[in-house]
C-alpha cells in the first residue's frame, strides 16, 4: 500500500489541484471459481479497484509524500478510520466518480506534466487520463503481486518476442468498469473520451498474429486470475510503420516512444548483465567460467495488464538493453573520435531497436540471436532471482518446478533452455548430475530427459509448418556469440543420440541413420566420439584423378561450385592441360552446420502444443513426426483464442448491447457459452433489424477511416469485404486479388444494366505488412494498390466495386475493421495457417467467413454450421499430391485463369508486367516458379464459392441469420478457454483471487 498526501494554498480559494490522494483497497464482494463456467458475479466499480480519493481541500504551501509499499512490516494507520491496517486489508472507500476522477486528471496535467502548462490539449489529456487510470492499476498491481509473493503460488511466465496490444486506455477503464465515469470526467474539460484514446499510439511490440495472440493470452490469465507474467523485448522503433506510396509498400521507423509511454515504469533496480562473445574456461575442478566478451545490461520496463472484473493485475516486463556508463570512452570522445568512443553504448541499445530486423547480412543474424538470447537471460535471472527470494536463506531446486512454468511463444524463446541449465550449473554451482535429476512427476518417465530441470518448467507451442520458419542457425555463430551455450546443446545433443540409439537399437543401420539425421540438434555435424563407431561408413569408391595441376581458370570455376546449392548436378572438370580427359569429380560444397531451435524445443520441453486441430496432427504426422513416435505424452492440441473483452465488448459496443439485451445479462464476457443463446432467436425479425443497424453503424466508422487513410470514397451500402493479415503468399492476397481482377474483367464485358443484376457492390479491404526484405509480398502490395487505383477511378464501374488497401495497419485499426465487415477471407493454402486468430475476432463480430479448410477455419466452420461458411480449395491431405503433378506436368490451369493473366499483362493496371509476380504462378519447377501456393489450382473454385457470396447477400434476411449464427458459434474460440487448458494441462497452475 502507498499513501501520498498533497495540499497546497492559494489565497483562501479551493482549486481542483489541491487533493487529499489516500490509495487504499476496495471491497470485491464475492469472488468467482477460475472455471469459465457459472453465474455471474455481480461486481461494482467501487469493488474493482484501489482508487484515490481526491478531497477539495484549502490550498497551503506543503508537501508530503510517504510511500511505504516496500515495508510489509509497517502498519499503516487509515487517514479516514485512524485504525491501524496491515497491506493485504481492505478499508471501504466510495467509488470513483467523475469528480474525483477530473480532478485525478487535473493532478497529474500540472504535477507530472509532459507538456507545457497552458492548456489542457488533445495530447496532454490524453496522457494525464492515462496517468490516472496508471495510479489505479498500480495499487492493484501492487497487491497482486504481493499476494502471490506471501502466497508462494506457483506462476507461468510467457515469453514471447512479441506482445501486439494495441491502445490501452479504453481497454484499461473497460476493465475496470470505469468507461463512463471517465467519459463524464473528461466532458468537464470539454474533450471526448474517443478522442482523447485515439490519441494513444499502437506499441510498437508486435507484428501479426503471433504477438496479437500473446497480448489475447495476458487479459485472459488477469481476468481469470491466474498468477503469471509476460516477458519480451521494449523496441524503440517497432517493426516498422507502412506507408503506400506509388511505388508500393514504404518502411519507416515507427514513432510510439516519442512522446514517452505513459503506462509503463522503468524498473531501474530490476537489471540484469547479459554476455556475448568470450570464451570458456575450465578450472582444475572442471567447473566452467564464461569470460571477455562484450557485457551489456538489461533493465527492466513493467506494464500493467489489468483483469476484467477483478483487480487483479499482472505484469508485462520488457527488457531495454544498455551498457555500462564506464564503456563510453571519454579520452576517445575528446579526441574527436565521437562514434568510436559511443560505440559500445551504440551497439548495446540496438539490441532493442527493431523488432525482426533484416536478416539477410550476418550482422542482421548477429543481432537477431543477440535478441533472442537477452530475453531469454534476463527472463530467467529474473525468474529465478525471484524463485530464490520466495523460497528463503535455504534454496530447494528440487521445488523450482514446482514453482515455475515457462511458455517459449514459437522458438525464438529456444535458448531458454540451455540458458536455464549455464544458470544452474555455472552460476547455482549444481552439477550437470545434479540438475538432470531434478524429480519429474507429472508426465510419466519416458527418457532420461525427464530427468533434466527444464523438463518440468519450459513447455513449446508450435505455430508454424512452414520449413524456413522453423529455425536455424549457423553453429559457428552460436560459437562465436555464444561458446558456453554450444557446448550446453552438444551435450543435450549426445544425451538425445544415446536415447535414439537405446530406443531403435544398432541392428537396422538405415533406420538408425535415418532417425539421427531427422532428429538431432545439430544438423550436419559429425556424431560425438563416444558414438564415432556407431554408423558403418559406406566405402569411398576408387577415383582416378590426374595428377596433372588444374590451370587457374579451373581452380576459379571449382571455388565457384563451393558456394552453389548442394542439391545442383555435378559437372566434370573441363580437360586438363594436357589434353587428358579424365574425369575429376567436382567438390561436393559441404552442408552447413546448424543448430535446429524447433528440434531443441522438442527435445528440452515437457510438452508441445500446437494451436489449431488440424495443427496439432499435421505436427505429429509431418513436421516432428520422429518426436511423437518416441514421446507421444509430451504432443497436445491448445486451439487458440481471442478475448472477447477487447474483440467484442470493447471494440463493438452496438453489438455488445444487442447480445446483453437478447442473453439477458453481460454474463457472455466472462462466459462465451452464452453467445449460442443468440442462435435460438437467428430468424427474429426484431433482432435481425437491430443487427443490421449495428451493422451499418460500424460500416459508416469504416467509411470515415478509409477517406481519413487513402482519399478514397466508399459506400456504406456495399458489401465490405475484408482480408487483413501479414502479407506472406501462402496466404494467397493474390489469390484475393486476382479474383478481384476477375470480377472487375466481367464487369467491363458486360452493359451496365447486366453488371447491376449479376454483381453486388464490394468494398475489397486489404491490409498487412510485407516484410521489408521480402520482396514478393512487397510487389503484391504493389499490385493490389495498382488495381485500386484503376477500379476506384473507373466511372463505368462506380460504386459496384472498390479497391483498398488501408496502410499501417494495426490493431487499432483492427478494432474499426473487424466490427463493420461482412465477408472476411482466410484462404490461405490448406494445411500452412497453423491457425488464424483473425478468423475468430471475425466470426464473433457477426461476419460470414470464405476460406479453405486450413488453421481454424475447420473449428470454425463446425461450430458456425456449414451453411454459415463458404468453403472452397483444396484440402490439406491434397496438397502433396497436386505440387507432385505440378512437377510432373500435368496440372492444366483453368481457362480463366490464364485470361486473367493475360489481363494483368495487357497493361489496364499501369506500365509494369509485373513479370515476377505473375511468373510465380507458372511453369513446372525450379524456384519461385510452379504456383507452389496453388493460386491456380484454387482460382475456379474459389471464383465459384464468391458467386455464391453474392446470391446470399442478396437475400438480406438469410445473411444476417448467417451473421447470428457465426456470433452465436463463435463461443468456443475465447482465449479464456483456451488459458484454462494450459493452466490444468501443461503449467499446472491455479487461479489466485486477491483477498
């Protein structure tokens, strides 16, 4: 608890800027199981929160400020009652109202200003509103925190390389059920409470569905009350902020820390060294000491995560790096040498600068693994610097996973785990012995990897079967960057060839050679000496070589051949000086040495999960097959989900009322289960009208954005037709596109009267970012912008069909889309989209969903009912079969298909061929050829299933009883769900309700 007292006295008046601030807990009431399930919890303002009481007092010249929240032995005496209390006791307060609340605002515009002092503008109330709304999540923040710590409760700590929030004032006072005491409040300054959020930047922390997921899975442990963290990287500059230019697709470095972040605090004490580089030593004792190298800092940045009715509050900590003040170079500078004496400082703080920065340069690479690898040191000195501080003078390790659950969020996170066992053995002075017998008894033994300390703490969630997604990297720079490490993974690589080869036996050399070969770390790498004998090697075949020395030409052509692919056909050396036409063979280029992070995730975590149910089998019977085969316990399906709070409450009041109004309470925000009480009433004309109004609502905000963000004028009474997403070709914007091309085609061919009848108006909405060095993605977006700018200024067409593509896209901009759209598209290639969490936010905003059988789609379409979804494509036990006769020659493309191209190439969309793109989609093999994405062999399909759009959105009453039904459907998708099944099947941990 904290108490701050400030007064202040200007001739005899009261001002609102003097206060009496007194932080103090709230009564909650009754509390509620974790379980999703059960009645709803009537809970008040006043129970929600520890707010200040702002008093009117005389103003005085005096200051007091006392903050006691690190003294849990001190009493504190109540202001109000004079009774002393202890921290974890809770004094009745009157809710917040808006009075109090404008002048908490009032308080923090003149006190901790950030602007000048004469007018309470846009931004400065902005950051005073979010200012007030901070000083209450600290209170419970602070109480959750030190509940868990007397408690000793076990806690999960995800760690993720993105966490994409979004703003989070309104999500903030959404939660605490503040919205319209903050409305009012802020109505006294003359500003609305909308435009004062749209003030607040997107942080900067994320990409796609990746981090959305990760920031879904923090409201929902806070709302369930489940004691976790979040951990990840503070970029200065984010991914990048797009902008669409003529040329495409333009990256420039995002903004969102300007202006600072008003709702983290830096943790100046909270730091952590981090070391790259050096070398390994090893004592006469044999103990390993990792020294030199370059030393920087990490230091930690808290972010509150507020629960949905409850105060409990967890934590978001980011890691900023910096280096000593001692590593900048004073004499260096003063001799003019300005850069070099900064250098070190320099090359510390990039760390944090971007997120996924460029990878192409092997400095790229460098300070990509240099990213990785700070967050998972300071994650973990954090963690267990927090372990042993709970635990006592007499630390246990025995209990340490009794105590912790780590989440590695896809692999980026991988080097957890020999991270875990440098701290325990180099740092903790255990032994390897001593960490590897560390008891397991949750899952049943099944190798002597059980054994080892992370097996019970680190667990893997797999969102990719994409080959180039699943990581690599070079083992000469791990070596370099990080040489204890790589000894750390040589012997959890040797302990795993000793578990193949007692599992599968010497007698079968082939299956043995085979399983190695899919299933160690290291890829390309010799076997250990202690396994040097194991595999018989197949005799050299004799060669005849001349001795005759090669002229130069021919060395240049062989050190040529190094660097080519391995898998190019070998050619004979041209004739040797002397006329002799002996064969030479060719040097075989030899493979790179890599270190596999999915195989490592597999081999050092107790489960792995992943994130949709076609996901999780293709997982098992593809892309770690051999794994389940040997460990079957450790494979799980966790379908993912969004939070209903910030995707429908939040982001879609209209909607939110309607579906209060006809479930008969709010209960369906903590407990989706009621949204399939909305099915029942799917024909009613009344709510059939009101949804449709809501609807409209939502397009007309739509309406406005796109004017504000392209120029472009749209329709409210067209369809709105959306594909938003990462741009990435597997999932198929040029298949969207070219269908669009299409569409557009028919219409030209036809009189106006014909297009009027056959087509109904679209708005096509595209938005996404193309990776910036990712240059087929870019030249898609060139081409979706180059389309818009025919069609949108075709006077033939008009209306009857729009082309846009929103820049910048993120999630506040999600926020506006996903509630006014009516046909979304997530048709990526099946069995590539390890899930999809757009299709979810989607289905639960009432819009009908076209796509293939991929990801979730395939829940979805169950859940939504199969007339409430159009579905077209291939199926995902298709897709190898369909590229082998593409390789063979025998796939022959639909005829409009090959019309549409021809279009594209006749010029109608500008000066470009667009050569590149287009030859993507044709011939038989080689790369970046041969349609490999199957845009062709799904093109009439999916040309056919949009037909079907049309004659379904003519009959208004059959589409939004389409629309309920996805509503009404969409129930099981709540990351509340999904968050209960990770907390009882992979972390074993339970709700803890605050007091």
């Amino acid at each position: 608890m904290a108490t701050w007292r400030y007064s202040a006295m200007t001739s005899g008046t009261e001002a609102v800027s003097g206060h009496n601030a007194v932080a103090r807990f709230l009564d909650f009431g009754r509390g509620r199981n974790g379980g999703g399930g059960g009645g709803r919890r009537v809970i008040k303002a006043d129970q929600l929160m520890l707010m200040r009481k702002w008093q009117l007092r005389p103003m005085k010249r005096s200051l007091s400020v006392k903050n006691v929240s690190s003294d849990r032995k001190q009493k504190v005496k109540d202001p109000l009652t004079q009774q002393e209390e202890s921290p974890g006791s809770r004094p009745l307060l009157t809710p917040p109202d808006a009075s109090s609340i404008a002048s908490s605002i009032q308080y923090h515009a003149e006190f901790t200003p950030l602007f000048s002092p004469e007018k309470l503008e846009l931004p400065k109330a902005f950051f005073a509103t979010a200012q007030s709304v901070r000083d209450a999540l600290i209170i419970n923040w602070n109480a959750t925190y030190d509940y868990y710590e007397r408690l000793n409760a076990k806690q999960a700590y995800y760690l993720s390389m993105e966490f994409l929030q979004g703003r989070a004032l309104l999500n903030a006072i959404g939660n605490l059920g503040l919205t319209g005491a903050y409305a009012e409040a802020l109505r006294k300054f003359g500003h609305n409470l909308e435009k004062i959020a749209a003030q607040e930047p997107d942080a900067a922390l994320g990409n796609g569905g990746l981090g959305r997921l990760a920031s879904c899975f923090l409201d929902s442990l806070a709302t369930l009350n489940y004691p976790a963290w979040g951990y990840g990287l503070r970029y200065k500059y984010g991914l990048f902020k797009q902008r669409i230019t003529e040329d495409g697709q333009e990256e420039v470095a995002e903004d969102w820390l300007e202006m600072s972040n008003p709702w983290e605090i830096v943790r100046n004490d909270v730091r952590y060294p981090i070391k790259f580089y050096g070398k390994v030593l090893t004592d006469s004792d044999g103990k390993k000491h990792w020294i030199g190298g370059e030393d920087i800092i990490a230091v930690a940045y808290d972010v509150p995560i507020p629960g949905y009715e409850t105060k409990t509050t967890i934590n978001l900590r980011l890691w900023s790096t910096k280096a000593p003040s001692g590593d900048f170079d004073l004499s260096v500078f003063n001799s003019g040498k300005h850069t070099q004496a900064a250098e070190a400082l320099y090359n510390a703080e990039k760390i944090c600068y971007v997120l996924y920065p460029g990878d192409e340069s092997l400095e790229g690479k460098t300070l990509r693994l240099k990213q990785q690898y700070t967050m998972c040191s300071a994650s973990l000195q954090d963690i267990i610097a927090r372990f042993e501080r709970r635990t006592g003078t007499k630390v246990r390790w025995e209990e340490f996973p009794e105590k912790v659950a780590v989440q590695m969020n896809d692999t980026h996170p991988t080097l957890c785990i020999p991270e875990l066992m440098r701290i325990l053995i180099d740092v903790k002075c255990l032994s390897w012995k001593e960490a590897w017998n560390i008891t397991q008894r949750k899952i049943k033994p099944y190798s002597v990897f059980t054994v080892m300390p992370f097996f019970r703490i680190v667990a893997y969630t797999n969102h990719t079967v994409l080959p180039e997604a699943l990581e690599k990297w070079s083992l000469a720079l791990m070596q370099k960057l990080l040489p204890r490490h790589v000894e750390i993974i040589e012997m959890i690589d040797e302990e795993l060839i000793r578990t193949i080869v007692s599992e599968y036996g010497t007698a079968d050399s082939n299956l043995l050679q085979t399983k190695l070969k899919q299933m160690r770390i290291l890829e390309n790498v010799e076997l250990p000496a202690a396994f040097s004998d194991l595999l018989v090697k197949p005799k050299a075949s004799p060669i005849t070589v001349s001795t005759d020395v090669l002229s130069e030409s021919e060395e240049e052509k062989e050190d040529e051949e190094e660097f080519k692919p391995a898998n190019r056909k070998s050619k004979s050396v041209k004739k040797g000086i002397q006329g002799k036409k002996k064969k030479v063979p060719e040097p075989v280029p030899e493979p790179p040495k890599l270190v596999r992070m999915a195989n490592l995730c597999v081999v050092g975590g107790h489960a792995v999960n992943g994130v949709a149910a076609i996901h999780s089998e293709i997982v098992k019977d593809e892309v770690f097959n051999d794994f389940f085969q040997l460990w079957p316990e450790k494979f799980q399906n966790k379908t993912n989900g969004v939070t209903p709070r910030r995707w429908i409450r939040f982001c879609n009041p209209d909607l939110s009322k309607i579906i209060t109004s006809w479930t008969g309470s709010e209960d369906w925000v903590l407990n989706t289960e009621k949204l399939s009480e909305l099915r029942k009433f799917a024909d009613d004309e009344d709510l059939q009208a009101q949804w449709r109004a809501s609807k409209r609502n939502n397009k007309l905000k739509v309406v406005s954005l796109i004017k504000e963000k392209t120029g472009y004028i749209v329709s409210p009474d067209s369809m709105f037709d959306i594909q938003v997403k990462r741009i990435h070709e597997y999932k198929r914007q040029l298949l969207n596109i070219l269908g669009i091309v299409y569409r557009y085609k028919l219409m030209k061919e036809m009189s106006a009267s014909e297009r009027k009848k056959k087509f109904v108006p679209r708005v096509c909405i595209f938005g996404g970012k193309a990776f910036a060095t990712y240059v087929q993605a870019k030249r898609i977006v060139k081409f979706i912008t180059d389309v818009g700018a025919t069609v949108n200024n075709d006077p033939d067409i008009g209306d009857l069909l729009k082309v846009i593509f929103v820049p910048d896209y993120n999630v506040s901009v999600a926020e506006l889309l996903i509630p006014a759209s009516e046909l979304s598209q997530h048709i990526s290639t099946a069995g590539m989209e390890a899930s999809g969490t757009s299709n979810m936010k989607f289905a639960m905003n009432g819009c009908i969903l076209i796509g293939t059988l991929d990801g979730a789609n395939v829940e979805i379409r169950d859940q939504v009912g199969e007339d409430n979804f159009f579905l077209f494509g291939a199926r995902a036990d298709e897709i190898a079969g369909l590229r082998k006769e593409r390789a063979e020659g025998k796939f022959v493309p639909d005829p409009r298909f090959e019309e549409v191209k021809e279009f594209v190439r006749s010029g109608v969309f500008g000066s470009s061929s667009y050569a590149e793109m287009l030859g993507s989609l044709e011939g038989n093999e080689g790369f970046g050829r041969a349609d490999y994405f199957l845009v062709g062999k799904d093109f009439p399909s999916y040309i056919e299933c949009q037909a079907k759009v049309d004659e379904a959105y003519k009959d208004q009453k059959r589409w939004t009883r389409m629309s309920i039904m996805n509503t009404g459907g969409s129930y099981n998708f709540s990351s509340d769900r999904t968050i209960h099944e990770y907390a009882q099947e992979i972390w074993n941990i339970k709700p803890v309700e605050l007091p």
